[in-house]
C-alpha cells in the first residue's frame, strides 16, 4: 500500500490513514521533493500476512467488494497484479472506501496461481473474494 503525503497535508493524518488501511502500525515513509521543490513524502506499508490481507478486504463495503468482483479483470494486470484505490480521506476516518478519485492510498498485490497464467490467477481471486463475502457475511 501507498500514498503520498504532500506539502498541504497533514503528515499525521495521513499516517494514520495508511495505519488504519493497512493495520501495519509504522508505515515506511520515504522523504523526496515534488515537481516545484515542495517536500513530498511517500508512505508505504507491507501486508503480507493473509490473516492481515482477509481483514482489509473482510473491511470493505458489500458494495465494493461487488465491484471488485464484477471488475477483476480490469484490475489485475499483465503481471497477475491487482490493483485498486482507497479514499485516503475517508482512510483517516477509518473507512476502507473504493474510489477513482486521485487523492488515494494505492493498493496492489500479487495474485498467486500455479501454473501462473491470467486464467488461473481470476480463479483465483474469485476464490478468494467469495471467502471474504463468505467471512463477512455480506
């Protein structure tokens, strides 16, 4: 997972955005400079637990988990990489809420299937998202 956190931001409430997103409680923060030389922080956290991975997905809306379902395979890429965008706003208020929007808390993730193949990584990943549905009762 992660964000940038810009010079007009709030760096804590952007941490714990990421905090509350990903459970992981110190995210790495990398230092850089923006396009006009205004400082720009880059915030990363690692879930790599699948315990921690069911319960960020296990947090999600009946809704969007509806809407990663129906778009898998716009979302996963080439590579088996899936991707989708968390509201780094409503992050802060401890909401884990899709959005398109650009103000947002990157997640992607590697899809396991063997052999690896597109095909084998959807099922996958319906397997996967049917458990979560399943677990969280929506």
């Amino acid at each position: 997972m992660r964000c940038f956190c810009y010079a007009t931001e709030d760096e804590a409430k952007v941490k714990e955005g990421l905090v509350n997103v990903s459970g992981i409680d110190e995210p790495r923060v990398i230092r850089s400079t923006g396009h006009h030389g205004n400082l720009l922080l880059i915030m990363e956290a690692e879930v790599v637990r699948n315990r921690d991975i069911i319960a960020f997905f296990s947090r999600l809306s009946a809704e969007d988990l509806a809407s990663l379902y129906s778009m898998m395979e716009k979302r996963l890429d080439d590579q088996n990489g899936f991707h989708l965008r968390i509201d780094k706003q409503k992050a802060y208020q401890g909401e884990v809420i899709l959005t398109t929007g650009k103000d947002v808390i990157n997640v992607s993730g590697k899809v396991a299937s063997y052999p690896k193949s597109r095909e084998g990584a959807l099922e996958a990943l319906s397997a996967f998202l049917d458990g979560v549905r399943e677990t969280s009762n929506v």
